[in-house]
C-alpha cells in the first residue's frame, strides 16, 4: 500500500488554522485529502512521493497536463518583465485577438480572474441591456458561486418540485428569498415542459443560461432540438442567450455552442483558457458586449478587477491555446470515445452495475447501470455517494486521481496507454467496491 502519512499531517496542521482543514471545497475529501508536491504531464507527485494518473487537472482546467513546456517558456519571460500593471498590455490585445479569431461570433471580449465572475458578469450584462429581472437555468447546471445562479444544484430530492416545474432551491444556507425569486428553473433537454414555463416568465426573462455540456446535471450533451428551441424563442422574445462555456470549451476550437452549430449571445469563459493560471472572460457580438463599454461615460455594467487581464494569465492563456490546434480536438474526441466505450464495455463484461456519460475530452462514470439522462438521474442517493467515496479512494489507492463526482478529463500529452490503465484501475477499484459491499 500506498503511505500518505505526509497528506494525512499536514491536514492536520490545516485543521488548526484553515477552516475544515484545506482551503477549497471541491478538494475536500475523507478522512484528508492527498496534498499534491509537483506535476509533469499526465502525472503528479503527492508530499510522500507517490505517482498519480491525473484524470482531474484541476477540474479540467489544465488541458495540457503539468509543466507544460512552451507555458512555462512565456511564464518565466514574463515574469521578468513585470506580473501585474495598473495598465493594459500588449498581451490582452493578442489574446482577445486569437479567442475573437478562433469564435467566430465573438466581436469583443473582457477578461476576469474567474469563471464565477465571467458568468456573474454576463448575468449582470443581460439584466442591464435587456431592463429585465428573471434568468432561467437548466436544473442541475453548476454555473460557480454568483448567488442568483447558484440554484438548484445538490439539492436534496425533497426539495425538487414536479420534474416539469422544478423548484428554484436555493444552494446556500442564508440565501434571502428575494435574492433567488427572480430564478427560474428549466428542466434539462424536456422541450414541452420547457417551453411552457418559458412561455410564462418570457416578458420577464432577461436571460437563458446554458451549458451544452453541463457536468453537475450528469455531464449530458444537451439535445440539438432542445438548444434550437431554446436559441429561437429567446431571439425571437428579446432574451439573452448565455452560453457557460467554463467546462464547455475543451469541446471546440470555435467554442462549444458553436460544435452544436448554434451561437450565442454571450459567453463565459475561464479554465483552460487561462493555462493553469485564474481567469475568466466574457465575449460576444459588440451589440451585446456593449454593455461594458466605457467610451460614452459610465457604462450600464461597470467591470473591472485588480488582476483582470493581469500579463501573466494573458501570457499562459496564449500559450496554453496556441499549442491547441483544430487536430487536438479531434484527437481528444477519438481519444475520449475510446475511452467511454472501453469503460462501458468492461462495465459489460465484468457485470458492473455502472454507466458512462461524457463528450470529447470529459466524461463520468455514474454508479447506476443506465446512463442517466438529467440532474434528477445522475443525482447520487447518501447510499450511493458513500459507495462513489469508496471507489474514489480505491482508485486514488491505484494511482488515479478523478474528482469528486467521478468525472475524469484528458490531457494533451495523454495516449491510450493512459486510457487502459485508467481503465484497469477502474475495473480493480469497483471490483474492490463491489466486493466489499457483499461482505
Ligand atoms: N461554470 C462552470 C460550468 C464551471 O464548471 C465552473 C467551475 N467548475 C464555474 C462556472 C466557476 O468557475 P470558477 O471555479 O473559475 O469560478
């Protein structure tokens, strides 16, 4: 067995002054989570020197893997030249430039340092253009922690409402009944049920928010029927399509609204864009983006941040997207079906009572033999999220780190070689699980 006596010590000096012990919740994890040394590649090395298989990169931020050469390069050259300005740069020029290039829809863009702030500010933008209150979200879709959006996600199923007319349950304890009242809750890729509670909110709806691929609601790629739908009626009634496209844009080199043959109005950015380092970004046609434009006096949505557009993340974020071409996402969709149909095939085979969902370079292994097709099915009973506890750990015991939902992403320097072996390793660690839960 694998010692992490070093992870399971510095928990404990964490406890005594970080809150819960470590300072992120989303890493969080029993009885301590693994505190992580170094990272090259595909690999990472945990304070005892384990080996790990990353299949997380920091919630798929990092679409290179670790130590990413040419990121690197640009890092140490620009931190030389300075790491923040009370000015612009010439990179946030260059980078605008390549991401308005490669979306061919986007007329501007601004840059944030989160994707909570990207979506916060497209939520800000809409009810400002539009002169409207109302959002609506698919049910299930995490879009980060700007509280009017952050609704029905987690929630227990006694909260959930009828499947056709979801409750807006609010995630946070505390949150004021006025602060989510203006939320609307959409049921994921249910075109009827949709239409009908959008038909009676659309003189209030400032905006649509979608994600196409949206990883909280069970990582479903949302119907091309339902996203047509959904990018007519809001034209056609003055509402702001909003595409959350923070996960979403490891799918596509033109944007993940985009692979869906869609457009939208605009788009929340962060993650892999930033190449490992934070940010966010909010693009869009000018007719939308407007919205922040300072040039005739105040504008109707004022945006800023002390670090946004800061040359270091602009200097990761172009390299980070140059050393992504057309054939890298074709590469990771050959790559990601290989291994969605290796891991469905050996849940077959081995008569594993679990399923796969996922598109291009992510996917999720969900503890119930069909697929689910929406938040409600992918939403893991307390019996359930303990058996998925046991088989993260099994397969953190094996050498390979996926997150705490079971969803796994790829890497640029990742093969198939990789690929088997994660799958072994799923294979032995829910054979473990399995076996354990006879006994
Ligand atoms: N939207 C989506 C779809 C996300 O997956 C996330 C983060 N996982 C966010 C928004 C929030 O991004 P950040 O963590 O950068 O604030």
């Amino acid at each position: 067995g694998r010692s992490i006596v070093g992870s399971a010590e510095l928990f404990g000096r964490g406890q005594r002054v970080i809150t819960g012990g470590n300072a992120r919740l989303s890493v969080f994890q029993r009885p301590h989570p693994i505190y992580i040394a170094s990272g090259t590649g595909v690999n990472i090395v945990d304070v005892d020197g384990n080996n790990y298989l990353d299949f997380l990169n920091n919630f798929t931020a990092l679409i290179h893997g670790h130590s990413f050469r040419p990121v690197l390069d640009r890092l140490h050259h620009q931190l030389e030249l300075g790491i923040s300005f009370s000015g612009p740069t010439k990179l946030e020029v260059e980078f605008a430039e390549l991401l308005c290039r490669r979306v061919s829809y986007f007329d501007q863009i601004r840059f944030m340092n989160s994707g909570t702030e990207a979506v916060m500010y497209t939520i800000k933008a809409a009810r400002a253009l539009t002169g409207k209150l109302k959002i609506a979200k698919l049910e299930g879709a995490f879009h980060g922690g700007y509280g009017p959006i952050e609704v029905s996600l987690d929630s227990a199923p006694a909260n959930w409402g009828p499947r056709s007319a979801p409750n807006a349950v609010p995630y946070c304890e505390g949150t004021p009944e006025w602060y989510t009242a203006d939320t609307v809750v959409l049921p994921f890729n249910e075109l009827g049920a949709t239409r009908e509670i959008l038909e009676g909110n659309k003189d209030k709806l400032a905006a649509v928010i979608i994600d196409v691929l949206p990883q909280r609601a069970g990582l479903v790629p949302i119907d091309r029927s339902y996203l047509a739908f959904l990018r007519e009626f809001t034209a056609r009634h003055g509402i702001v399509l909003i595409s959350d496209e923070v996960m979403s844009f490891r799918l596509s080199y033109h944007g993940a609204i985009s692979r869906f043959g869609f457009e939208a109005d605009l788009c929340a950015f962060a993650k892999i864009i930033g190449g490992g380092l934070p940010i966010g970004a909010v693009g869009g046609p000018s007719q939308f983006m407007l919205a922040f434009d300072p040039t005739n006096g105040k504008p109707l949505v004022p945006q800023s941040g002390t670090f946004s557009a800061n040359p270091m993340s602009m200097a990761a974020g172009i390299a980070a997207l140059e050393s992504l071409s057309e054939q890298s996402f074709q590469r990771f969709d050959d790559l990601g079906e290989h291994a969605c149909s290796s891991l469905t095939e050996m849940f077959r085979r081995e008569r594993l009572p679990y399923s796969v969902t996922g598109m291009g370079s992510m996917f999720r292994i969900h503890l119930r033999p069909e697929a689910p097709k929406d938040y409600r099915e992918a939403h893991a009973a307390p019996e359930q999220q303990e058996k998925m506890g046991m088989l993260i750990r099994a397969l953190q015991e094996r050498g390979v780190i996926v997150s705490p939902t079971c969803q796994l992403c790829l890497s640029t320097p990742m093969f198939t070689d990789h690929i088997d072996e994660m799958v072994t390793s799923v294979r032995e660690a829910a054979q473990m699980v399995e076996a354990a839960r006879l006994e």
